[in-house]
C-alpha cells in the first residue's frame, strides 16, 4: 500500500499528499513537462515521483523550492535530477553558505512578479520580504476551484502556526500576510496543510495581532521582573515567561482553540512573540 496520495484540482495542477510524513505539494503538468514544487525528502522524492507518474509520462521539467528550509527541499536528485530548479535569490544564498551537501543548488533564480511560462501553464512568484525565512516565495496558480495562493509555512489551513515560528521574521510574516489578503485569492495551501479557503489568510493575519495584543497585556499585567524571594534572574525570567505566554494562550483559546496543534503550540508561539516585543526582532 501506497503512503501517498495525488489529488486533482483541474487545470492540470495536482496536489501530491505524503500523509506518513505530514506533507503536501503541488504539481503542474505542463506541455513543456511537469513543474513540481518541493522535493521535501529523499524518501518523499521518491513516492512525489511514483505520483507523479500516475498521472503523466511527461519529465520532470523544473522543481521549485518554495524556501530554503531543509525540511523541504532534500531530495531533488531523487525526484528529476536534471530538472532545472527555480528559487529566491536567497535561498542560494542560504544553501551555498549552509554547504547542504544533499541540496541541489538552484540554477534559475525567480523573484516577486515573476510570470514563469510553461507552455499555456503560468506560475506567478510573489515575495514580499522576509517572513517564515528569508526565502519564503508565494506561488500563483489556476485551478478548477479558482486562483490558489502556495505559500508554504506561511498559512497552514486548519493547523495553528507551529510551535515557536522557527526562522521567522515576525514583522515580516504580518506584512507578507497582509499582502498576500490583497491578491484576492480563491484558495490558500500550505506545505503542510490545504487546500482551503483565502479565509485562512485573513484569520492567520488576525490570530498575530491578537496574539501580539495578548501578550502585550499578559506582559503589563505580569509587573515585570521582580524576583521573588530566594529567586534568581533564571527563574524569574522562565517564571514571568511561562506566565505570560499561558496567560496570552488562555486569551486566545476561545477563538482559535479548535485549530489543530493550538494546545500544544500557541503558549510556544506566544513565547516567541513576546521576544519579539522585547527585542524588537
Ligand atoms: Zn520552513
């Protein structure tokens, strides 16, 4: 039995869903070849390219990395060895200084606006700054549902933002998210998660500004660092921190508390944000 799944969503874009390892992708089919977005593993690679052959006998024309994270992107050896591969400049940049020695360097570089043509196929690439990584791009694509915005990591449809936001500028990804609302798409898919409604654009943009508010007042209401008795500067700063991000949870939880992951990440994700307001990074 098979690990994965292709779903169809018209107009020759496909979605390849690796379950066992909690992933999705999106393929197009192209008469210039197939245009697959993220490799991911190399034990993914392999079942995307098994998937991928399911539904065409055209190559593997060219892969896309969405970001330059590892999590993503190992294994395009595996999927098309000779596919060109596309990304944003600095993903090279980030995989060059990294050394991956398991990445394939990108060999076409694509940057915000950018109208890739595959035949009657167009992909359109959105940057708008740094956001979950320097690198992070946005895909445009046409499908039966409508107009569907890729943006990997960035929205997750029906999960909470994950744990921490590992690598993440936080200004950064309200802004890219603000924008990404003014594209007006029908559709959003994450890496993870999706396809679903654009809605998840706009609550994601709101679940930020509510948690930022909340811990702004978790924070305020906690009285600072004051050590308790016998109390060092270690465990005041985890007992304020713990406190806050709870607190900041808690506040959350009525509106966002039936996202998959919320329990388990939003005091993680609150703990990042009041970094943020403490360093302003
Ligand atoms: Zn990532």
């Amino acid at each position: 039995m098979s690990d994965w799944t292709v779903e169809d969503l018209g107009n020759s874009v496909f979605l390849f869903r690796w379950p066992s390892g909690f992933y999705v992708s999106l393929f197009v089919v192209t008469n210039e070849g197939v245009v697959a977005v993220d490799p991911i593993n190399a034990a993914a690679a392999r079942a995307y390219r098994a998937a991928i052959a399911r539904v065409t006998d055209a190559p593997i024309a060219a892969i896309i990395y969405s970001h330059d994270h590892r999590d993503h992107i190992v294994g395009a050896s595996e999927l098309a060895p000779d596919a060109e591969i596309l990304a944003h400049p600095r993903a090279l940049e980030r995989i060059t200084t990294r050394r991956d020695a398991d990445i394939a360097v990108p060999t076409r570089l694509v940057q915000d606006e950018d109208d890739l043509r595959f035949g009657r196929h167009r992909i359109g690439v959105r940057y708008f700054g740094p956001n979950h990584s320097q690198s992070n791009i946005g895909l445009l694509v046409e499908t039966d549902g409508g107009t569907l915005l890729s943006f990997c990591d960035l929205v997750e449809p029906g999960l909470a933002p994950y744990r921490n936001l590992p690598d993440t500028d936080f200004a950064g990804l309200r802004h890219t998210l603000d924008r990404c609302i003014e594209l007006g798409v029908d559709l959003v898919l994450g890496g993870h998660a999706g396809p679903d409604r654009a809605n998840w654009l706009v609550w994601n943009r709101d679940f930020y500004r509510d948690l930022l508010d909340a811990v702004k007042r978790a924070y305020a209401a906690s009285g600072g660092q004051e050590p308790l008795p016998g109390e060092d500067g270690v465990a005041m700063t985890e007992r304020v921190r713990l406190a806050v991000c709870n607190a900041a949870a808690d506040a959350l939880r009525p509106t966002y508390g039936a996202w998959r992951g919320f329990d388990a990440w939003a005091p993680q994700t609150a703990d990042r944000v009041l970094s943020y307001l403490i360093t302003g990074n």
